[in-house]
C-alpha cells in the first residue's frame, strides 16, 4: 500500500525516486538508487532482495526492461510484488502483481515512471505522474515531492499516510547526496518537504566534505551555527 515515483531528469543528469505509505521504515526496504547504476523500487509486499536484483542487472548494463524481467524471474511471490525500474538512458518498466491491493497501476512517461497500489482511487497513479510534469524546470527533488503531493490531492493511499521518502543521485557524486526519510508523522509528505528546504543549502557544504574534506567548512559552520 504505497505510492511512489522513479525518474531521470534530462535537464541536470540527476535520477532518484519519492515514495510515501502507511507502513513505517518504507524509505530504507523499498527505494534503491546507486551512483552510475540506475533507480529501483521494491514495494507492495516489499522484498528489497529484489531491489538488489534489479540494481545488479543494471549494472551489467541491461535496460529497465530487463531489470524488470529478471527481478519478476527471481521470484516465487512475483504475484505479490509492485516493481519499477529507471536506467540511466531514462528507459522505464514496471511490474503489478495480480496480488497487489487495489486500487492499483503504472503510469509510464518520458524517463519517469509512476507506481502505486492499496490507493484510494484510480486516479492517484496518474496525478503523480501529472505533478511531476507540472513543473519540469525545477530540481528533480522539488519534482518529486510534488508528484507526490499531487497523489495525496487525487486521494491517496486508502489508509493514512505515516512515511516517506526522497532518495536522489548526481552524475559527479559517489552516493546518494539527497536521501530524506519521515517515519510515523501524521503529515509525512509535508514533513519531507520541510526538512528538504532545510536540507537543501547545507548539500554544497556536505559534498564538499566528501570529495574535497582540506578545503570543507566545518559542520556547524554548514548548518548555519558558526563559531
């Protein structure tokens, strides 16, 4: 019973995936994305083996399309799984066990896929991926929470919402340099959204601490707290 989205932007090169549910800890056992690999979700009965499945045939260099294969190839349970995949020339797949609760449903667009399922109506999988259209000049992570606050306004999951997350990658940067998780919060959407404006202008000073630690502000300093 969750909503979600996996998508490249074209415009910045970066890729990444949004997701919200009402079950906790959703962030860290069904959103995989890895430098230079690609994007990967795992949810419904989420099973993050197949997540590293999926992430292990795009770093042979095969397409969404067959990540997706071999991940549904894999398992025995496949009837329970929701899947979706990102490579990194934007190709998209996905996968909707028969098993998955309704209302369920895939919205493919240009480098962007839209997954859901336990969701309140039939419109939610498309909203998202129509919010996430909605506003293509902006960062990749903004475009994401949206999409996902346009899937709470066409209804939602039909159980309340109590986590989400925003994992997100750039070609320059060796991990995952945006990766925010609510857990167990009445509002999780807007709880994410508020800790990315938060998080957003200490990124520069926190990457830089990475790749370049001799010539990196102190963490204090970054967070706004000088000494």
């Amino acid at each position: 019973m969750t909503f979600s989205i996996a998508a490249l932007c074209p415009r910045t090169g970066e890729y990444g995936c949004a997701l919200t549910t009402s079950s906790m800890a959703a962030g860290g056992r069904a959103a995989f994305v890895v430098p230079a690999v690609g994007v990967v979700l795992s949810q419904a009965r989420s099973d993050p083996r197949l997540g590293a499945i999926g992430l292990k045939c795009l770093e042979r260099g095969n397409t969404a399309a067959q990540a997706i294969a071999e991940m549904v190839g894999s398992s025995p349970h496949v009837a329970w799984r929701q899947l979706a995949v990102v490579d990194l020339k934007g190709g998209v797949a996905a996968h909707t066990g028969a098993e998955c609760t309704n209302a369920k449903g895939e919205a493919p667009g240009s480098g962007v896929i839209t997954v859901g399922n336990g969701l309140a109506n039939e419109l939610v999988v498309p909203a998202i991926l129509a919010g996430y259209q909605s506003a293509p000049n902006l960062p990749l992570t903004d475009r994401l929470i949206a999409a996902l606050e346009r899937g709470l306004a066409a209804g939602g999951e039909a159980f309340p919402l109590r986590s989400a997350s925003v994992k997100v990658a750039q070609p320059n940067v060796p991990y995952p340099f945006i990766d925010l998780r609510v857990d167990f919060n009445d509002t999780p959407i807007a709880e994410l959204k508020r800790l990315w404006g938060l998080w957003r202008p200490m990124l520069p000073g926190y990457v830089t601490r990475c790749l370049d630690p001799a010539n990196s502000p102190p963490a204090a300093e970054i967070e706004g707290h000088p000494r």
